[in-house]
C-alpha cells in the first residue's frame, strides 16, 4: 500500500507570510495527488487537483507543484480566512489521505 | 447546481449496521460522468475514504473495511446508500458524502456537510 506523509503536522504563521506544506508518497505516483483544506466543523474542499490544477473558484493564492514522490502545497500569503487544516490525497482506484497539517495564524 | 444531503441515525448499536443515504439535487444519479461515495473522520482525527460507486453499479471500496462495506444507488430516488456492518467504537465518525464529477475517478469535488453517527450501546 502507498502511505502518504505531509509535513509539518502543525505551523504558525503571520497573515501575509508564505506558506508551504509538503507531502510525501511512498513510492513513485505520478501527479495523483490533490490538495483539500478543512475548515473546523465543515466537509473538506477541494483546492488543487493532479499535484498542481487550481480548482475553479479556488483564490489564485494557492497553488500545488511536484511529481513523483515528493509534492508542495503553497499559500503565497497567507490571510485570516486560510486558517484550516491541509489535507494531501493519492488516487489510483484507492484513495489515501495524508495525516494532516494545521494552519494557524500567529 | 449540484447538492448532497446525508440522513440517517445518529446513533447505532455496537454489532448492529449503520445505514447512511445521500439525497442528491440540482442534477441526476444516473449522470455518466460522477462517482458518488463516502468519506469519513472520527473525531479529531483525520479522513478516511469509504468507497464510491458509479451509475452503472461498479463499485470501489476501502481493501480495510470491504468486506463490511456495500454502497448503492436508487435512481428513482436520486440517492445514493451506505450500510456498514458489524460496527464498533472505532466505526464512531462524522460520515461526509461525495461526488467526483472527473470522470475517472480521481478528486472528491463536491461534498455533503456530514453527519456524525455514534456507536454505542
């Protein structure tokens, strides 16, 4: 089975600053990953799909890169309203999460 | 615009099945190019992909948990079902429905707001 790792599982930053998130595949799989952001007491939401496709409607803020095995999730600045947890997900007719990252604002 | 609605108990009994169905509007079941499925997270804990099903009745399951896992859909409804057998504790979770309108089954587009479910005696 593929695992899925992201780090960090938690970070603080100022409102403005730049963000990165980084996930992690087990083995090579290609550009199937995506990107969700929850808010606390709310479904997921999907922002990136195929390592680095912005979903329609998501803010241009966003953004996704990599291949392989080794994949970043960017807020280029971070606002009030980013606070949520990250989740990174690997498709291949299964479907596996990663553990999470907390965003919160300093 | 496309909607989804989970109902269901809010508490189930440890052995017993947990029934879920998602009530889809603003579109039809039968479309070609959706998944439906499920999703779930106990709490303060991260995400768990359940299975998902298309139209035509192939169905994709989490290898842990299929052998207590049957999704379906009831077209003449627009809804979708899930009944997970043999529940315990460890089944306590807020349970979201999806959809993936990729067409090839690969992102989860769409989300219903989730319904937790509680097993306990």
């Amino acid at each position: 089975d593929i695992q899925m790792t992201q780090s960090p599982s938690s970070l603080s930053a100022s409102v403005g600053d730049r963000v990165t998130i980084t996930c992690q595949a087990s083995q090579d799989i290609n550009n199937y990953l995506n990107w969700y952001q929850q808010k606390p007491g709310k479904a997921p939401k999907l922002l990136i799909y195929d390592a680095s496709n912005l979903e329609t409607g998501v803010p241009s803020r966003f953004s996704g890169s990599g291949s392989g095995t080794d994949f970043t999730f960017t807020i280029s600045s971070l606002q009030p309203e980013d606070i949520a947890t990250y989740y990174c997900q690997h498709y291949d007719n299964l479907f596996t999460f990663g553990p999470g990252t907390k965003v919160d604002i300093k | 615009q496309l909607q989804l609605q989970e109902s269901g108990p809010g508490l189930v009994k440890p052995s017993e099945t947990l029934s879920l169905t998602c009530t889809v509007s603003g579109g039809s079941i039968s479309s070609s190019s959706y998944y439906w499925g499920w999703i779930r997270q106990p709490p303060g804990k991260g995400l768990e992909w359940i299975g998902n099903i298309y139209y035509s009745g192939s169905t994709y399951h989490n290898p842990s948990l299929k052998s207590r896992v049957t999704i379906s859909v009831d077209t003449s409804k627009n809804q979708f079902s899930l009944k997970l057998s043999s529940v315990t504790a460890a089944d306590t979770a807020v349970y979201y429905c999806n959809v993936d309108s990729s067409g090839r089954l690969s992102y989860f587009d769409l989300w219903g707001r989730g319904t937790l479910v509680t097993v306990s005696s």
